[in-house]
C-alpha cells in the first residue's frame, strides 16, 4: 500500500508538471504570437503610419500589454554591452528575480542564437522566447522577449506531491491500525488450532479443536480432528501391537530358558533339549517374520499388482499347498482370464489358508482348492472338510494372535497370526476374506478380490 500511495503521489506530481510546462509553452507562443502580428499590422497611434523603429514599436507594444503572473514581457534594444533601451509591460511583478534586473541574463536571452530556451539561475529558472525585430550582424538591433518563471507554479505541484504523501502517511497509519486488530481477530481461530497443535504430544492426542461456524477454518478445524482422530488410531494400534507380539515373544523366551536351567549332563537328555529348545526358536523366528510382514502391510509398496493367468495361479497355489500334508487336495474350479494382483502376496495368503485347513483335518480328509469370476472380480477359496469354525470364534479369528476356542483334543500351536495376514494381503488388494461353511462340513476361506486397473 505504502509503495502504491508514493507511486500515485510521484505521478500526480509529474502530471502537474507535465501541465505546467505544456501552458508555458503555450503561453510563450501565444505572447510571441501577438508581438509577430503587431509587428506585420501595427500602426503608430501619434503618426498613423506603420513602426519605423523598433524601439517605439516595442513601447508602444509594450504598453497596452498586460502580463499574466509569472510572465515577463520585455522589449530590448540597442547593443546590450552599451545599456540597450528596456521596456517592459505595465504590470507589477510578483517574481522575486525578474528578468528587468538582471542584467546578466538579459544579455543572454538576447545574444542567444535560438528563439526560444530555458535559463537556468541561481534564483530558479527562466523559460523564455524571443523574437528579433531587427538583426544586422551577429546581434539583433530590439528584440521582444517573453519569460515565464515556472517557479512558483514548480512549487504548486511540490505542494500537492506533499499533500498526498501526507494524506498517504495517515490513511497508512489508520489502515495499519485498523488491519491489525481485524486481522488478529480473523487469524484467531487459526491460532487456537496451532495452540492446540503445540499441546499435542504423542501420549496425548486426545485433544481436539472446538469447532464454530461453517467457515474454513471450521472445515480446517474439523480436518485437523479427524487427523488427529487417524493419528491417535494408529499410534493406538501400534502401541497394541508391540504389546501383543511382546506378549508372544515372551512365552517362547520363557520355555527356552527354562529348558536350559534344567539340562542336565545326560546325552540323552540334553539332545532332548536341544531339540525342544530348536522348535521353540523356530517358532519365535516365524513369529517374528509374521510380525515384520504385518508391519510392513501399511507401507503402500506391500501390494505389487501386475497382470497375471488367474489359471495358472490357482494351478501354483494348488501344487504348493500339495506339500503341506497328506490329505485329499483337490482342484475344484479355475476362473479362465487375467486379473490384476500380486501374485506373490496371494499365494502367501493361499498357502496360509491351505496350512489352516491341513491343521484341521487329517490324514485323507478332502481340501478343495479353486479360483472362479463373480460379477465384480475373482474368488480364491481354500475349502476343508475338518470341523469348522466355532460361531462364537468367526468374529475375531481374523484378529493378530487371535486363535479359535480350542476343541477337546485338539491342540494348536500356532500365533494366530496367519489369518490376520491373509486379511492384510486381501485388503492391500482392496478386497476381503471371508468365512463360509463348506457343503457337508468344515471350513470355506475365501478371498474376494475385486478387480482393479493395472
Ligand atoms: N480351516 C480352519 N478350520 C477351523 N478353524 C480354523 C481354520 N483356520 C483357522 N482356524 C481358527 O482360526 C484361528 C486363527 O488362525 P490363524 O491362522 O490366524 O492362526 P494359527 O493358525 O493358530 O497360527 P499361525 O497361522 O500364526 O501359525 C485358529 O487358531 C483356528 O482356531
Ligand atoms: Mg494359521
């Protein structure tokens, strides 16, 4: 604002000279004008006659002129060295300098090769136009001489230059005092939510922004809560995890050190613990790798999709899951075409499924493993005929080191981690896993994957 106000004041200031100038050299031309049309029409009052010298037509010019403020019209002749005749119109000067005084410049004007110039003085200068009346040799005989001083008109224009900048200063002062306090209380709201922000540490996130209006800084407000509301989820979540896998790693630990305090020299014995104490180790590094897999299942490049034969997939999955056991594998269905996955992840999950159902089953107990097209995508299924899953243990299965109601008999020895990977491979899919009964008994994983664009 202060540069635009100097620049408007600057430029009104230049105008106004501009103008000055322009009327000055109108003023000039209009007064030699006149002289040039006096000398070529005008008469002698006392002999009727047309001038025959030019000292009487210059007085006699001269007296009937009127002279505007600022202006000077001076009627010169003779030799200037040798104290020409002067006359000059008949009006008092307001000039504090005039040109009648100065001798000095009078000589200049008057030998001066042009008809026209500007004189600059000590005392201001001095914009003049001449013309000669007469010139043998290098100076003229008379001469009529108009000067204009643009001083006083100069200082109008400074004058209102100095208005505006003052008129500028207190406008700005007024609108700085004016801005300040409206701009405070517009950027309040913006200030709180920042205070808000500075209390929050990460074992407090529970506060939140108090929300008014329908603003934006509302709807900033309301974005704010719901990042905090995403934050204080995960850091939740994250807490919960290192808890739980804590929790599971410890149990592992315990066993081991309790199997070394108690060896014994016996060889027997002490191969019996070694290979105890192995199993348990190996345990704890697939508990680990789990972890690390589901850690990594909220990195965005845990999904790497690429076109791939649903065929030629299932057809992988089912020879691998062949391996797991001795039961009755079976290919049920293959869907026939191309979809978008990663195929590494949803082999994973299928060899997961396929090692839940070889642990819920025995030996000849029939497994069908199948892919096929819904309206919407791909299935992938892993269907048992063990016992099922309990109602009451449908829910949370698919929760991390959730395991199901044991049944009498049966023990398990697993995490519980496998189908909340399964889950996790499903949803960086954008898709879900989902449990159904199989046809006469057992348990139906399926994968349900909805298709995507490569
Ligand atoms: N095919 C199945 N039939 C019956 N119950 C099942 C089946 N698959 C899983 N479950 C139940 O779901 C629970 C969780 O399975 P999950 O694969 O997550 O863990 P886990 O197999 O016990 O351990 P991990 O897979 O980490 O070695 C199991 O403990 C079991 O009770
Ligand atoms: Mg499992």
């Amino acid at each position: 604002m202060a540069v635009a106000l100097a620049a408007v004041a600057a430029t009104t200031r230049s105008i106004l000279l501009r103008d000055v100038d322009q009327r000055v050299s109108r003023l000039l031309t209009q007064e030699t004008g006149e002289f040039t049309n006096f000398v070529d029409q005008g008469v002698d009052p006392r002999t009727g006659t047309r001038f025959t010298d030019p000292a009487r037509l210059l007085e006699v010019f001269l007296e009937r002129q009127y002279a505007d403020p600022d202006e000077e019209l001076i009627g010169l002749v003779g030799r200037e060295g040798q104290g020409p005749a002067q006359f000059t119109q008949r009006r008092e000067l307001s000039v504090r300098h005039p040109l009648r005084d100065d001798g000095r410049a009078r000589r200049e004007i008057f030998a001066a090769e042009g008809s026209t110039g500007t004189l600059k003085r000590a005392s201001g200068e001095v914009r003049w136009a001449k013309v000669e009346v007469a010139r043998h040799g290098d100076e003229p005989d008379a001469a009529f001489v108009v000067a204009f001083h643009p001083a006083a008109e100069q200082a109008k224009a400074d004058d209102v230059f100095r208005i505006l900048l003052l008129i500028s200063g207190v406008a700005l002062l007024l609108t700085t005092g004016v801005a300040l306090p409206v701009a405070g209380r517009i950027l309040k709201p913006v200030r709180l939510v920042r205070a808000a922000a500075a209390q929050l540490t990460e074992q407090d996130l529970t506060r939140r922004i108090p929300v008014r209006g329908h603003d934006d800084i509302a709807a900033l407000a309301e974005t704010f809560n719901g990042m905090l509301d995403r934050l204080e989820r995960a850091f939740a979540a994250q807490r919960e995890f290192v808890d739980d896998a804590g929790h599971e790693l410890r149990t592992p630990i315990t066993i081991v050190r309790g199997h070394l305090e108690l060896m014994g020299d016996d060889p027997a014995e002490r191969e019996e613990t070694i290979r105890l104490v192995t199993d348990e180790l190996d345990r704890m590094s697939r508990i680990v790798e789990d972890l690390l897999l589901l850690a990594k299942a909220e990195r965005p490049d845990f999904i790497a999709p690429e076109p791939v034969q649903l065929a030629e997939l299932t057809a992988d999955v089912f020879v691998k899951a062949r391996t797991l056991g001795e039961r009755d594998w079976q290919l049920a269905e293959v869907a026939d075409r191309e979809a978008v996955l990663d195929p590494q992840r949803i082999t994973q999950a299928m060899v997961q499924l396929a090692q839940n159902a070889v642990q819920h089953t025995t030996h000849g107990q029939r497994i069908r493993v199948g892919s096929r097209d819904t309206a919407t995508g791909t299935e992938l299924y892993v269907a048992d005929s063990g016992p099922g899953v309990q109602e009451q243990d449908a829910e949370v299965i698919f929760e991390r080191f959730r395991r199901g109601t044991a049944r009498r008999g049966a023990r398990t020895s697993g995490a519980g981690l496998g189908l909340a990977i399964v889950r996790a491979i499903a949803e960086g899919h954008h898709g879900r896993v989902c449990l159904r009964p199989t046809e006469g008994g057992g348990a139906t994983f399926v994968l349900v994957l909805e298709d995507q664009q490569p």
